[in-house]
C-alpha cells in the first residue's frame, strides 16, 4: 500500500558529490546551517542501523540509518507523532556539479488522518531542506579569499 504523503524534489548544486555528502551526512552540524533543524544528536557511526534524533517543527524524530553508500546514497526511517517517515537521497555527478534528488514518505493513522496539511509542509520541507544544502555545499566547494 503506497504512503499518503508522498513528495520528491530535486536540484544542481555547484559543488563535488562529495563536498554535498559530507554536508548532507554529518548529521550533528545540521543545525548550523540548516535553520529547520533545531537540534541533532548522532553519535555514528556512518552505517546502517546508527540512530539520530533530532527535533524539526512539533516533535523530535528518531531515525534509523538504513542505507549508506557514499557519495552516492543513504536512506533513512524515522518516527514521530505516529508518523512514520522514510526519507533516501540520491547525489549524482553532472558536468561538475551534483544532481541531488530527494524522496520522503509518511504514512501512519495521523498521515492518513492530516493528509492535505502533512503534504503541504512535506512538499515545502524539502524544497527548503534542499536550498539550505545547495547553500551550504557551494559555500564549502568555494575557496575563500586570504
């Protein structure tokens, strides 16, 4: 049975795969530049079965690494609020720069219940999640001046 809220978004960042994976995987410094993620812990290590937590909006999700393949792939599950969530992106070399596309899923009695609403801010979260690490990733892949 497919998830009732379901969204995907992608976009070019000037910048190496691998510059965009450190940035997307070190998890701890989320909150440094991604200012919808209020807090982070993740102790690692980079693998399959780590947990984080972290709080974004109303609650504090527990994720669960489920796969990791740098700098190509990870995906991870999550649950808040009876919620759960499964999120995976994806980061392709283009002509220099990295084609990232990101896929998340709720679904749960509250997913099914709030739907419209759950979709609305699903759709902006990563619209946004995916502009702070566009930001991000060409602020660390541009050399700075002495």
């Amino acid at each position: 049975m497919a998830a009732p809220v379901s969204s995907a978004r992608s976009i070019e960042i000037q910048a190496l795969p691998e510059v965009v994976w450190d940035v997307l995987t070190g998890f701890a410094d989320w909150p440094t530049w991604n200012p919808d993620v209020k807090s982070m812990s993740f102790d690692g290590p980079l693998e399959p079965g780590s947990t984080f937590r972290w709080k974004a909006g109303p609650g504090t999700i527990v994720s669960t690494l489920e796969e990791v393949d740098p700098p190509k792939r990870v995906r991870w599950r999550g649950k808040t609020l009876s919620i759960h969530a499964e999120h995976e992106y994806r980061l392709e070399l283009r002509s220099g720069s990295t084609h990232v596309e990101t896929e998340e899923t709720f679904s749960g009695l509250l997913a099914r219940l709030m739907r419209g609403n759950l979709q609305k801010t699903l759709d902006e979260s990563l619209e946004q999640g995916l502009e702070h690490l566009k930001a991000e990733s060409e602020r660390r892949a541009t050399p700075t001046l002495a």
